[in-house]
C-alpha cells in the first residue's frame, strides 16, 4: 500500500513524498524532522495502531493534516469514525476489487490527490475572498461576485423557520459533533443533514452522535414524516429529498445520478427542501471540499430562506462554505463554535417566541 500511495503522489508535479515510516510509533518522532504539510496514517500498523499514533500526533502537532486510510466495511468505518472525532481531518478507503498495480495507482490519483491538496491550501494560508472576520460578520462578496446574485424576494411579514437544513463534507464529523448536541431538546423544526460519506459510514456516524445529542438522531429511511426534534442523516450511496407538503413532510431516498459527484448531494436535498417549505428555511453549510451545497443555497436566498455558513479560519476545509461566503448568499459567516447558538436563536426568534437561554459552549 505504501508503495502504491508513493507512486500516485509522485506522479503529480506538485507533491512530494518526503518520507515512510514501518509502524506507528515512529511516524510522531519523524515529524520534526521531515515538516510534511500532511501526513497519511494507516488504522492498522505495527507496534501502535492509527489510532493511538493519530492521538500522539495530535498532542504535539493540533493542525498538521492528517488523512486515515480505511476499509469501506462495519468495522473500518466504525474505526475511521473514531480517528475523525479524535482529530483525523479527512480518510480514504483503500482501493479494493482492483485488477492491476496500476489500477489501484489511478483510483489513488483520482480521490486522494484532491483531498491533499485542498487540506494542504488550508495550511498553505491561500489568500481568501471574503475577509477574515473577529466575530460574525455579514457576507460581503466583491461587487464581482455578486453581479449575478438576485435579492432575495421580499415576501412581506416575516414567516418562521419550518427546517433545518445542513450540508457538510470534509472535517464534518467533528463539527457536527460540536454544533449537535448543543440543539436543545425542545427544538421546533426538523433537522434534516447531508454529510458526503459512503455506504454505513452514515450509520456510524448517526449512532455516534446521538449519544451526546438531545434529539434522537438516525440514519434516513425511505418513508417516514419528519417531525420536529428529530435529526435525519442522509444514507450513504442515496440522495435524500423533502416530499409532500408542511403539514406531511415525507424523506425518501433515491439513487438518481449524482451532483457535483456526490451520493448523497447538498443540492439535492436543498431544493426538495424549497419545494416543500418556501422561504422557511435555514440552510446551513459546514465545513467541506468542493461546491456541492452552492447552487441550492443561492436558490433558498433567492426564495428568502437564511443561509449560513462556516467561516474559514475553523473549516478543515473551506471549499463549500467558502463558495457560499464568496457568492454573497450568507447572511452570516460564523466560526464553529457559535453555529449552534445562531441556529437556536434564529429559529425560535423567528417564531415569534420566547427565546430560550443557550448553554452551550
């Protein structure tokens, strides 16, 4: 495998190996040693495991990138959940049912090169288009990116937010471990979240979370009417949508195509969302790479739903917020840690009732 991943980096002009290391416990001690931007860990590796070396690393070196590599079955994926809540900025599942060396080469170059990359321009400190902001700033895109954003339609009182919508890629285990939890028990809208994971890593990553939750938290189902307080995870290798209508709203699952090379996509799940509630949306997106998220979130602003989105300097990735933030279509741009109590003041303040105090962190 190491030989595989070496020769599908050096292939690509831009990265360098700049070293291996034969088990776990000397990979924390190379670091210094090397300065590698990013580091790749397998979960399992003689004398210490992933685990314990992502843990060791992530005592000495808190932002240094690090990518798991994993087995898309129960086991791996409860495992590579366990390296993502403890640090681990994104993973990578091995190339199975190849047929040649070669093969397994290009699917590396084609999935894991881009992860690198986009992990590696955060660090690189890239130059951004929305300005870094102290607290929570208004989106303000330059008068270039917003020549072709409509205003969002004014649709005279104020009517309440009817859902939750979140989409969230890269570094979204983590945040929506952060932002979760902190929703309060009483929580009037349904939650419904698109997190771009394959097949039963999505259960996991339900199952996990709804221990430290106050709402119950599953796996999306093909069928049931969403409810308020409860919180759906889009299945991997599905799309989930909003049916029916305010009074039933139904999620069903499908394997139409994918968007923006997603299975489950952001879009998907924000225009069904539109269909069903209007403008009573706040949609928000997390950290992650890519775009996915950006076409239906410009729909929801243009129809008058909030949108929100992660800001850059606490995004593992700022691909998917940042596109959001660039287009002008945030009404905020917020670190991670005040997401949750901008969510819960947004939502009851726009219900017309009395907001209850946030404890949160």
């Amino acid at each position: 495998m190491r030989r595989r991943v070496a020769s599908a980096l050096t292939s690509d002009p831009e990265l360098e190996v700049v070293g291996y290391t034969a088990n776990g416990k000397i990979a924390p001690e190379k670091i210094p040693q090397l300065n590698p931007d990013l580091v790749t860990l397998d979960v399992e590796m003689p004398v210490m495991n992933g685990l314990e070396t992502l843990a060791a690393i992530r005592k000495k070196y808190g932002q240094l990138p690090v990518i798991m590599f994993s087995t898309v079955t129960h086991r791996g994926a409860s495992t590579t959940l366990d390296a993502l809540f403890l640090g681990a900025s994104d993973y990578f599942g091995k190339p199975t049912n190849v047929s040649s060396f070669q093969e397994a080469v290009e699917k590396v170059q084609v999935s894991l090169v881009p992860k690198i990359k986009a992990l590696c321009g955060k660090s690189l400190n890239t130059p951004s288009a929305v300005e870094p902001r102290d607290a929570v700033r208004r989106s303000v895109a330059p008068p270039t990116l917003r020549k072709n954003i409509r205003p969002a339609i004014a649709r005279g009182r104020r009517k309440s937010i009817g859902i939750l919508a979140i989409g969230v890629s890269t570094g979204g285990p983590n945040a929506l471990s952060k932002v979760i939890p902190e929703l309060p028990v009483d929580f009037p809208v349904p939650v419904v979240i698109v997190q771009h994971m394959p097949p039963v890593f999505t259960g996991f990553l339900a199952e996990s979370l709804s221990r430290t939750a106050k709402m119950p938290v599953c796996e999306a189902v093909d069928g049931p009417i969403l409810k308020p307080g409860e919180i759906w995870i889009a299945r991997g290798g599905c799309h989930m949508i909003v049916k029916g209508n305010t009074s039933f709203p139904r999620i069903c699952l499908n394997e139409a195509p994918p968007e923006n090379s997603c299975r489950p996509s952001v879009d998907v799940l924000f225009r069904s969302v539109l269909d069903v509630y209007g403008a009573r949306i706040l949609a928000v997106i997390l950290t992650g790479m890519g775009k996915d998220g950006l076409v239906g979130a410009e729909l929801i602003h243009n129809s008058g739903g909030k949108v929100f989105a992660q800001d850059e300097a606490s995004s593992v990735v700022w691909g998917m917020p940042g596109a959001v933030a660039r287009a002008g279509i945030a009404q905020k741009i917020l670190p991670l840690e005040l997401v949750a109590s901008n969510i819960v003041s947004t939502v009851y303040s726009s219900r017309i009732k009395k907001e209850p105090e946030y404890s949160g962190s």
